[in-house]
C-alpha cells in the first residue's frame, strides 16, 4: 500500500524527530530511572495491609498500587514530554535542520505535522512501555492480570498532544523555560480546581456550604468548567483499570474538553509557525 | 526558472527590498551582488518562502513560491551552513535524499556522487562535529546536489573554504553549468563570480540597481569589483 505524497513527508520527518529525541542520553536516563522506580513498586503488592484492625483484601490494594502508579507514570511523561518538546523549534533552527527540510519540498504544515506526530508517538511509546513495566508486575507478582493499563494509557496519549502542541506554540512566543513553566502551571490550576470542585462537591463540603452564602458561579467554578481538564483525562482512564469501568457520558467530558483544546492549539500552531521567518 | 514581479519586503519600518523585480532563466549563471545589508539574503529568503514578501509576488519553476512543489528541484546551499553535530555527513545526505522521497540504492548511489563530487571520501562517515567550517560547507554543497536539482542556490558558497576549495567549487559550478543547471549565486568574492556567471545584479538599500550581462557590465579594462564599487558608491 502506498502511503500519500503529503503523508510520506510527514512520517520521515516523524520518524526523524523520534531518531533524533531518542538518541539524547538525558532521555535514555530518564527512561532507565523511570523504570528502576517503577519495579520498586513490586514490593507494595506484597504483604498484608491493616485497616482498623481489619486485613484489607489484596485485590483491592494492587488495583489501588496500581492507580497511583498508573497515575505516577502518567504525570511524569506530561513533565517529560514538555521537557522534549519545548527546545525543538529553536535547536532545529540552531542546527540548520529547519533550514534544510523547508527548502526541500517540504510545506512548514507537513514540518510541524511531523514535529508533533514524531513527539506524540515517542512519548506515547514511552508510557506504554512504563504501563507495561506495571502490567508485568502485577501479573507476575501479584497474578493479577489488567490488560486496561493499555488502553488507559491510549487515552492518556491525549494529555501527552495538548502537553506537546501547548509547549510547541508557547516556545515561539516566548522562552523555552517560560513555555514549560506556564504548562505546569495549566495542569496544576487543572488539578487546583478539580479538588476544589471534588470537595464542595462532597457531603462535607455540602454541610460547610450550608453555612456560607452560595454562590454557584465561583471562579474555581468557572474554571473548573473552562480550564483544560488534563486530570479528568487521566482520571478516566485510570477508572478503566480493575473491574470499576467508566461511568457513561460524565466521564467522556475531560476527553471532549481536551480534544477540543487539542484541535483549537493546534490550529494556532500551524497559524503561528506559519508566519515565523526562517533562518 | 526564477521570477520576481515588484516584490517588497518590509521590516516594521526597515525597507529590506525594495520593489525588485527581474528574472532569471532556464541554464542561467546568475550573480546576486550588493554590500552587506543591501537585501541578497532576504531575496534568496524570500525565493525560498522562508519568509514573506509584503507586497509583490515570486515564482520558481513556474510555481509561486509559497507552494512547497516549487521547491522540488531546487538545490540550497545557505550562508553558515549547518549540520547537527551528532549526525555523520553521509547521514545528513541520507536525510536529505529522503525528504526528496529517494530510496535505497537509488540514496546510496546519489550520496556517494555528492561525497566524491565535492572530494569528501573518507570523511562522510565521521560525526560532523569533527568537521571544519570547510568540510561543512562541502557537505552542504553535497546535500545541495542531491536529487540533482534545475535550479541551485547558493547563498556565499565559498565561505569558510580555502583558495583550494574554492577554485574546487568554482570548478564544479563550471561543469553543472555546463550540464545545463541554472545557478543563482550569492556572492561576494567578486573575481570568481566573473569567472563562473554570464549576468549578475546589483542591489543597494534593497533596490535593483542594474540587471545585465556581465561582459556588458564590465568594459574598458574594468573588473567586476571596479563595477561593483561604482554601482554601490555612485548609486
């Protein structure tokens, strides 16, 4: 099968992207002590675990383990994947590559196209791996196997493109350390709010309500409704993981919100990189 | 083969080309000359669509050139040129040769006459973090002459090298212009473009100052250089 003209550009430059960001030792590094950490993790799934006198059921336990693990590794390849993506632009045009790939029939779309796509499945590539790493684990140690550790991580692949395309429109205007600060900054106010609302949410947030004047259009409600729900993501996808399932159309609005945003930067990107001059 | 019809670029209030406009066609040896800042680098930018014209319009091959197909036979060499420190020059032509969808043998082959054509063997297999500016320039030269192009652009070729390497280029330029390949030459080693081009322009301050043949241009014992001192001081 012969793959399109505007496509075949599109995955060379990918798999260059990939060649070149995988090659770094840093990432190999990263890579390696992720994954020492991950099988420290097999020790928590040995053992009994007390509560209020009572054995806690060990199915329980690894499906918990293996949330907050899964949780974890997510979180970690957000962080890396703006790490990855936030000097690309500028090191390309230091080392003459963009130079290079746009004065070959190349468009500048088919350029950041393949930027993002190469990013994307590295990066994906890379929390599947580290899912799998605690797939085996709990398989093996705790003869439990839950094949949806790959499919939450497919999902959460979906956090890892609005991470790359947010850092790569942020790096054009602005410094790259300033790009990577203002993501973190997106996921932390993302995670403020869901907590926030999590809590006014609960019974005891409702009695503290009860007490103070309600003001149902608060700026965490608002922001709340608005913001990037990069946690809502991952807290779908970890709700696929053991035999919880997900909860209907509810939990298919932190994807739509995402999707959305996806859609929204990416089109500024290719806007922006558009006008860049080349060097 | 190039066009440029009343073509402005402006930088907030800097006018870095001025209204030019002239042609270049099919088999031409052409020269681009002008000071520093006179706008030949914008102009070969702007060929490129590195960057976009304020006003005016340019065509490669028939093709405007914001259509990336314009590009499809065009051969690049820039000024400075560059290539990642952690790739070999034979993986840098390798790269090259893929973005112009060449495969294979068919890369294996066109490497090895871009490495021998500019007289890298030996070399190509090295981290071009051992390279000299020379060498890099040789390899870019190379990866220029990949997918043998109609049209080459070469954006002060002969910075960095050495009276041999530029008698070598000068040299090769000879012999591709005798194949028929159009070249556009940014340059400002004067004695050799009167040596390879037919026609050259001058630009000052981003305007056109005279499009014509290099043997009209140059009469009664002139030089070059002494035609390109009257053009840019004279005006």
């Amino acid at each position: 099968m012969r793959v399109p003209e505007n496509w075949a550009s599109v995955i060379r430059l990918a798999s260059f992207t990939i060649a070149d960001e995988a090659r770094q030792k840093s990432f190999i590094a990263i890579l390696i002590i992720c994954a020492l950490f991950i099988l420290m993790v097999r020790g928590c799934y040995h053992g009994d675990y007390m509560m209020n006198g009572q054995v806690v059921d060990s199915a329980k336990i690894i499906i918990m383990v293996s949330k907050i693990t899964f949780h974890i590794i997510a979180g970690g390849v957000l962080f890396l994947a703006a790490l990855l993506s936030m000097r690309i632009f500028r090191r390309d045009r230091g080392d003459g590559t963009q130079s290079c790939i746009l004065s070959k029939p190349v468009s500048r779309r088919q350029y950041v196209s393949g930027k993002i796509l190469g990013l994307w499945v590295l990066l994906t590539a890379v929390m599947i791996v580290l899912h799998g790493i605690v797939f085996l684990i709990t398989s093996v140690s705790a003869n439990m196997v839950m094949p949806e550790f790959f499919s939450a991580s497919i999902w959460c692949s979906l956090n890892v493109l609005f991470v790359v395309l947010t850092v790569l429109l942020l790096s054009m205007m602005m410094p790259d350390i300033a790009a990577l600060l203002c993501v973190i900054g997106i996921g932390m106010i993302g995670v403020a709010a869901d907590g926030v609302f999590a809590v006014r949410h609960s019974p005891i947030g409702q009695a503290m309500m009860q007490h103070d004047a309600p003001s149902d259009f608060s700026v965490w409600q608002i922001i709340y409704t608005v913001w990037p729900k990069l946690f809502g993501v991952q807290s779908f996808a970890a709700s696929r993981i053991g035999a919880e399932g997900f909860g209907g159309p509810v939990f298919a609005v932190p994807i739509l919100n995402v999707g959305i945003y996806c859609m929204i930067i990416g089109a500024l990107l290719f806007w922006r990189f558009g006008k860049e001059d080349i060097d | 083969m190039i066009e440029l019809d009343a073509v402005t670029k402006k930088y907030g209030s800097l006018v870095a080309v001025d209204n030019v406009s002239f042609s270049v066609g099919a088999g031409e040896c052409f020269a681009l000359l002008g000071p520093n800042g006179a706008g030949k680098t914008t102009i070969v930018k702007l060929l490129l669509d590195f960057t976009r014209p304020t006003a005016g319009h340019l065509s490669l091959n028939g093709l405007s050139t914001t259509n990336a197909k314009s590009r499809a036979f065009v051969g690049y060499l820039p000024e400075n040129h560059r290539i990642p420190t952690h790739l070999s020059g034979w993986q840098y032509l390798k790269r090259c040769a893929a973005l112009l969808d060449i495969k294979g043998a068919d890369a294996d082959k066109q490497c090895q006459w871009a490495v021998t054509l500019t007289g890298m063997q030996g070399r190509e297999h090295d981290k071009s973090g051992t390279y000299s500016k020379g060498m890099i320039q040789r390899f870019g030269l190379g990866a220029a002459l990949i997918g043998r192009p109609k049209l080459l652009i070469l954006d002060e070729p002969a910075a960095g090298l050495d009276p041999i390497g530029i008698r070598d280029i000068r040299r090769l330029l000879e012999s591709l212009k005798k194949d028929g390949m159009t070249v556009f030459l940014n340059s400002h080693l004067l004695s050799e473009v009167e040596k390879i081009c037919d026609n050259a322009a001058v630009i000052r301050r981003g305007r056109l100052m005279v499009r014509d043949k290099i043997s009209s241009l140059v009469r009664d014992g002139d030089t070059l250089e002494d035609v390109f001192i009257r053009f840019v001081k004279e005006g």
